[in-house]
C-alpha cells in the first residue's frame, strides 16, 4: 500500500470493521477477566510478524517500520484482533483499580464522532462547533456540581493537568501579589511560591508543581497522623509567620479511603490570611451530585480553583479532565500566547475576543486540541442531572455493600470509614502473626493482578498495606461487588490456607 490518497475508498469499510469488533467486545466484557496474561504473548506481532520473503524483497525486517504498508483493513484487523484480547479491559464491570470508570454508550460514540470530525478546538475561527460545544460542555458541568455562576473554566487531558492549570493561575496571581509579573518576567525575581497542605496531597500537585518550576517538593504538608489528615491548626500557624501569600490545596476525595479535608475551614483560612484556596476534587466533586454526600464539600464555592476529572466518575473517555476557576479572566492572562499573524490574538483578523464563545487555546495549556468536549457533551445531553445522580447513588450503595462484605468476611480487616466510593482493607486472617500480614497483602495484591479476573492495587494506608478497590464504573452491578469478595478470599486461602486442627 502506497500513498494515503490511494486508500480514501477504504475509510467506511474499515470503520465497519470497528463497529463489527465493538458489538461483541462490549457485550463481553461483563464475563471477561480484566487481563489475561496469556494474551501478553500477542504484544509481539504489533511490530509485525517475521516474513523472510517480504525481506527479500526489500521489504523491512521483523519489528522495523514497513517499507509498505499492509493496507488500511489488514491494519486494523491486526489492531482489532490483538487489542480486543490484550488491552486491559478496564472500561469493564470489573477494574477496581486506580480510580477509572468506562465510557458510557453516549460518550463512546461522541468520542468515535471527534475523532470523525477532527476538529481543531482551539480556536473559533477552526471550529466554531467545538468553541460552542466546550462552552455548553463547561456551563453544563458547572450546574451538575452546582458551582455559582460566576465559576468559568477549560477542558484539558487529565487530572494533572487540571491542577496544573489551576496552579498556573494561582503562580500568576500570586506573583501579582509581589508586583511581578511572571508571564512577561517567569519566576527568577520572585522567592518561592508558599504551598501549604494536610497529608492528603495527591502526587499529579506535585507533578504541577514540578513543571510550574516551583519543585516538586516544594509543598509542606502538615499532618496530625499517619493517615494523612489535616492540621489546621499547624498551618494556621504557618501562615501567620509568612510575610506574603500563600497557595492552599484541599484535597476533596484521597486515593486511599476516599476521605476528605475540611474545604470550608480551609476556605476560611484562606480569607483570614488573603490565601489562594485550590481544591484537588479530581473524583470527590462527584459528591456534590448526591444528597447523601454534598456535605462532603461544604465550602466549595469560596474556592479560588477546582480541579477534576472527567475518565473518573463522569464515565467518559480519557483525556477529559476540567479545570474551573472563580475568575475565570485569569485563564488568558496565564495560557495566552505571543501573537502572531495567523493565529488569533490582538491585533489578527481571527481574533474572537468579543463575549460569547471564546478561543479556548488561550485557556489553557493546550494549542491545537481535540474537540473532548464532544464526549462530554454527549453523556450530560444523554443522561441529565437525573441519570448521573442515579449512577453516582448506585454506586454509593455498590460501596457500601462492598464494605459489609468485608465487615463479615471474618479473613478481612477494613482500615477506614468509607465516606464514598473506596473500601480500604485488608486480609487479616486469624492464623497470621500480625507481622507478617504486610507481606502476605503484597502477596495477594500481586496474586490479583496475575489472575486477573477482578483488578484490585495495594496501597500504604496508616502504615499498613491494603487493598483500596474504587467503585465508579457505570457498569458495575451487585453480581461485580460478590465477585470481588469471592475472588479476594479464594486467593487469600491459596496463600494462607488455615491450619488443619488435630
């Protein structure tokens, strides 16, 4: 196969053969096992299987880039088939690890209708499509968490990356406080950024923190105990020796147990001290969608920044994080970009700086962008307020039920109240010296993953290791919860089975 031109009659054919590919793996995936090691074997034939005729005459050997292509629909069959069986079926009933939900019906097909209608979102004049699409995505996903109005924000590629264009913004306003400003000058006159936080912290703000320049370790975390939660007092304290401001981060939802800090003292704080208040909600701001757990984020509305993701509880595909910010007029001030006469900015002819749909290039990290709008757009349109809080009620009560489960399991120990949507605990049979249940839970975390039926990871939760199974997958049902219980204590029995009495 030669020139792309050559191929413009195949792109129907070959986007049939996804459709026919999507209907049996989707149906699938409530009976599968999450990975199947065995299919690893397949990873090999991605670079292409050895053919020493093809390489004779001249085509490329075994793993190089082909000199020749296959063709778009022998392509795809290879990617279809090994993919189907290799990838980890983690848009499936069945993952429980990290914090990862699937793509509901409508966000799946909106993301096949991006990538269809390839749109360029950064910019009006590219795509006014996209420009209206992200603007109602954005009002939409503020109403859904009830943020004031006032609230305004940018769709980017992850959690990440929405604490880092949260902290962007809070680098630039506080740099303002020093009458710098770091857009036109950076950092090197100013000294550094004062970020301040309970134990909670998650590692993607420090990440931000390391590619704003400020260094990763340039947070200070201040804990009352090993479990990470947040001592008030001690950064009261802490800001009352500063001469200057400061960056506060709230943790709305840890990785762990699912806890939370207290966003409405920490917001207090911040107005005491003239503070930036950011809130890492990058699962937990889903707690606004229900009664039962809105409490949980008393305060939210004084925050100067909310970061959160949309692959989590939304049920929508990666690379669909969010970023909303009280004033949303400093998004430009920290992401616009040097002008230039193709480009919209002051001065061209492309530039849409009037009010209404905006150039979201200038928004955030990103120039040229997806239109990752489209998925979200769809899944709100589709399912409403109504549906989504129904989901997120379902899965509440899914997370509960897993809780009791352990509660009765009389091998299982579970560390910590579950707030939300994560069951923190352990295997702790009777028979094992307490000293060694932390090597016997590395044991079973490793022995889950290898058999594969259920994805569950070990986490360090008050010095003792566990399991921390996250429950946000839209396809999950009580008969994936049962599952999960069976499959621990069957596994737990192989690597510790009782002693025989007599």
């Amino acid at each position: 196969m030669g020139d792309p031109l050559d191929d413009r009659n195949a792109a129907a054919a070959v986007l049939r053969q996804v459709y026919e590919a999507a209907g049996p793996y989707l149906d699938s995936l409530a009976d599968r096992p999450v990975h199947e090691r065995a299919t690893e074997a397949l990873l090999g034939e991605l670079a292409g299987p050895g053919d020493p005729a093809r390489v004779a005459d001249g085509a490329a050997p075994d793993g190089a880039l082909p000199e020749r292509g296959l063709g778009s629909a022998a392509a795809l069959e290879r990617l279809l088939r090994i993919g189907t069986a290799a990838a980890t079926h983690s848009s499936g009933p069945r993952f429980f690890h990290f914090v990862i939900g699937g793509a509901t019906p409508a966000a799946l097909a909106a993301d096949w209708t991006a990538a269809l209608l390839d749109q360029n979102a950064g910019f009006r004049a590219s795509s006014p499509l996209a420009a209206e699409l992200e603007a109602i995505a954005l009002r939409w996903l503020r109403e859904l968490f009830g943020l004031p109005d006032r609230y305004g924000g940018a769709l980017v590629a992850s959690a990440t990356f929405a604490n880092f264009t949260s902290l962007a913004v809070a680098t630039h306003w506080w740099a303002e406080q020093h009458g710098v400003d770091v857009a036109a000058d950076g950092l090197v006159a100013l000294p550094r950024m004062p970020v301040l936080s309970g134990g909670y912290l998650h590692a993607s703000a420090r990440k931000a923190l390391q590619m704003l320049g400020h260094g990763r370790d340039s947070a200070e975390v201040y804990a009352r105990d090993r479990v990470g939660r947040v001592d008030l007092p001690a950064i009261e304290r802490r800001l009352a020796e500063l001469d200057g401001p400061a960056v506060l981060i709230a943790n709305a939802g840890e990785v762990n147990a699912g806890d939370f800090d207290p966003v409405d003292a920490l917001a207090d704080l911040a107005q005491r001290y003239g503070a930036w208040l950011h809130v890492d909600g990058a699962f937990g701001l889903f707690a606004a969608l229900s009664p039962r757990t809105a409490g949980l984020l008393r305060g939210i509305e004084r925050a100067d920044s909310i970061a959160c993701d949309g692959h989590k509880w939304l049920n929508v595909p990666y690379e669909s994080g969010f970023a909303f910010l009280r004033e949303p007029a400093r998004l430009p001030v920290a992401f616009g970009m040097p002008g230039t006469t193709y480009l919209p900015g002051p001065g061209s002819p492309l530039w849409s700086g009037q009010p209404g749909p905006v150039d979201y290039a200038l928004h955030g990290p990103e120039s040229s962008r997806r239109a990752r709008s489209m998925p979200i757009w769809a899944t709100l349109a589709a399912y409403g307020r109504e549906g989504h809080r129904a989901m997120v009620e379902r899965q509440l009560d899914l997370t509960q039920r897993l809780a009791r489960g352990v509660d009765e399991a009389p091998d299982l120990e579970r560390l910590a109240e579950v707030p939300l949507c994560i069951v923190c605990f352990r295997a702790a049979p009777a028979h094992v010296p307490a000293d060694e249940l932390d090597d016997l839970n590395r044991r079973l975390g490793a022995a889950l993953l290898e058999d594969g039926r259920v994805f569950v990871g070990t986490t360090v939760y008050d010095g003792r290791v566990a399991l921390r199974p996250a429950i946000v997958n839209w396809r999950t049902t009580e008969t994936e919860i049962d599952l999960l219980v069976e499959v621990v204590r069957e596994l737990l029995t192989e690597l510790a089975p009782a002693p025989r009495s007599g």
